[in-house]
C-alpha cells in the first residue's frame, strides 16, 4: 500500500503536467492567430481596393477631354477608350465568379488588383512615349470646332496652325491610343474578381443579419470612389502636362487657356500605386477563415434557441445547387455546366428583375458620364479641372 502511494502522486503528477502544457499551447495557439483571421480586417482591405477601383474609374472619365486635345483624338475615340474597361470586364466575369469562388478568394482578387495596378501604370505611359507637348502661340479658333486636321490629307485650308506641325507624330499617336485601349482592358479584366469574390467570401463569414451592413459599407465605398477620381482630376488637371521636365515659369499660358493641357498621367500613377499596395494586404488572408470564438458571441449563441442562432454559411448559393460537377471533373464538363446554372439563376424572378433594373439604371447612367465634363466645358465655358470639382462635388451627397 504504501508502495503505490508514490507511483499515484507521481501519474496524477504527469497528468497536471500535460494538462498545462496542453493549456499553454492552446494559449500560444490563440496568441499565433494573425490579424488577416478576422472578417473585419477583410472588409478594409476589400473596402480599400474597391475605393481605388471607383477612383481610377472615374478619374478616366475626368480626364478624357484632355486626352481628346493631347492626341489629337474625336469623341468617338475617348468613346472607344472609356468602354474598353467594360469590354476587358464582360469577356471574364462570368468564368471569373463561377470557378474563382472554389478557390482562393482573397488571392484571386490580390491578383485582380495587381492587375488593375498594372493597367494604371500602362495608362500613364503614353505621356512618356511621345513628344513633350508644344502649343501654338497666339490665339486659337480652330480647335473649338472639334475637327480632325489630318483627315483632310495634310490641307491646312487657310486658318489655324500647320498641319504638318500636328500631324507628323500622327503614327506615334495611334499606338498611343491602343495603349490606352489596352491599359483600359487590362483595367476591367483585373476588376473582374474584386467586386464578386470579394462580396461572396463576407457572406460566407459572416452571420446573415450582419451580411447587409458589411456589404453596405462595401458599396458605400464603392460610391466615394467617382466622387475621389473627380476630385483628384481637377488637382492633375491644373499642373501642366509637362512640369517635371520643363520651367513652367516661363509659360505664358494658364488653366484657363484652351491650349493648357493638364498633367492627366500624375493620377493614373497614384491611381496604380493605390491599387498595388491595396492588393498586397489580400494575400495574407486565408482561402476560408476560421470560425469566430468571441465571448461575447458565445454567450449570445447560449440564449439563442439553435433554429435562430445562424452559423457562417459554407458557400454561396451557386455552389450548393445539386448541377454543379465534381471538383474531379475536366474544366470542359465544368464549362458545360455554366449555361445550366445561369438558367437556373434567372429563373429566379426577384434576381432576374434586379439585374434587370440595375442594367437600366447603368445603361442610364454611362450614356451621358462619360462625356458629361466635355458638355459643361463647352456650354458653360468652364475648364477642365473647374468642370471635374463641380462633378465631384455632386457625386458625393
């Protein structure tokens, strides 16, 4: 007997040792867990890249009169410019949202916003690639009509300036402007994944009473981005195109001179570095983050009979329906499958009638934007940067 009272102090001994090496890794555990393990933390870092998303957007469109006199473009081409972005974004976004939402959501649209960076960066390279810009001196009336010069096969016919002096980088020109058709592309084709991935990976984490204030405040930095490119285009627009390379105290041209051409590509570069550093933070997010252990939440889960408490969801509702194959299948039985649930989808007709209503309001809405600044220009007289604060001002309330 009094033997095995030692070996049982000794075992009962061993098993309080465990037991606290056991809770002191469970405490280096929680002490490990990194910041990018919270859905808040998320939220910034989305709502960061959604904000330099809407900035470059709409400083685009700020800009776009002082690219039609800088490259001697028409309407029609600026038009061509601004629908780029569209153009790169419709040719994805479908493959994007159905295969992006099994993988990793948060590097996709790390990716997407690198992208988006390098479209800014390439949208201000124009500037660099061609000749510093000259201007003529005296007065001019030939440039409010709004003609093309070269188009009359090198004829000056009498008035305005030498066409030759205007047309003779007129090749350089036309690369010039499929650089920006390109960057444009590249532009939407990066924002692909931001705005849906990064809507579905909040819900999916997040109770489904807290999903619409997250997602609200998502869109709501959505809506300050136009307002910020604006903004930002008027403080470019006022420094002249040239100033890092030439004095620009011997000018004798001001802003309000209809031959000042203002630094359009000083936005584009803060646009891409925005863009960049923003998109660096989703990389250190997980592809699903780990289900939340607040006090206070677990005391709320205690009171709340089961049917009402509501965990995280797995996924969105695409990936429940029963078409969709197995992750074992080729991507071309994958593919198949698209046609399948976009049916289902707009079978639904609440989600049919708000897609519908929302291609409206944007069909709307892009009809006149982008050449909304070139309208208060020339009918109220107003310069290019006075035309972008008084748009900026009225995007905000």
């Amino acid at each position: 007997m009094q033997g095995k009272k030692p070996g049982g102090s000794s075992g009962g001994g061993r098993s309080g040792e465990l037991q606290g090496d056991e809770a002191q890794r469970n405490k280096k555990k929680k002490k490990k867990v990194s910041c990018f393990s919270n859905i808040k933390i998320f939220l910034v870092s989305e709502c960061a890249l959604m904000l330099a998303q809407g900035t470059v957007g709409a400083y685009l469109v700020s800009v776009l009169t002082t690219l039609e006199r800088r490259f001697n473009l028409q309407s029609a081409d600026v038009g061509v410019i601004a629908s780029s972005f569209e153009i790169g974004n419709l040719a994805l976004i479908l493959f994007v949202s159905y295969f992006g939402a099994r993988g990793h959501r948060p590097r996709l649209i790390g990716c997407g916003g690198i992208v988006m960076a390098l479209g800014a960066l390439l949208s201000a390279l124009p500037e660099f690639l061609t000749h510093q810009y000259k201007y003529e001196a005296g007065e001019i009336r030939w440039g409010a009509e709004g003609r093309d010069v070269c188009a009359a096969n090198g004829s000056g016919g009498g008035e305005g300036p030498d066409p030759d002096l205007i047309c003779r980088n007129r090749t350089a020109t036309n690369m010039m402007y499929l650089l920006l058709i390109g960057a444009q592309v590249l532009l939407g084709i990066g924002a692909t994944p931001v705005q849906p991935l990064g809507v579905s990976y909040i819900d999916d984490h997040v109770r489904r009473k807290d999903s619409s204030l997250y997602i609200g405040i998502l869109f709501t930095m959505l809506v300050f981005g136009p307002a910020c490119g604006f903004i930002l285009g008027s403080f470019c627009t006022k420094i002249y195109v040239d100033a890092v390379f030439i004095d620009t105290s011997n000018l004798d041209i001001t802003p309000d001179d209809p031959r000042w051409i203002g630094a359009w590509w000083g936005g584009f570069l803060l646009c891409g570095a925005l863009l960049f550093f923003s998109s660096l933070l989703m990389f250190g997010f997980p592809q699903s983050l780990p289900p939340h252990s607040d006090p206070a939440m677990e005391s709320e889960q205690a009171m709340l009979p089961e049917r009402e408490y509501e965990r995280p969801k797995p996924s969105n509702g695409v990936l429940r329906h029963p078409l969709e194959p197995d992750s074992s299948a080729s991507c071309f039985q994958q593919l198949r499958v698209i046609p399948k649930v976009t049916k289902h989808l707009l079978s639904n007709p609440v989600f049919t009638c708000i897609i519908l209503a929302a291609c409206m309001e944007i069909a709307v809405v892009a009809g006149f934007a982008a050449f909304l600044g070139k309208y208060l220009e020339q009918q109220f007289n107003l310069t290019t940067s006075s035309a972008n604060q008084l748009l900026g001002e009225s995007i905000t309330p």
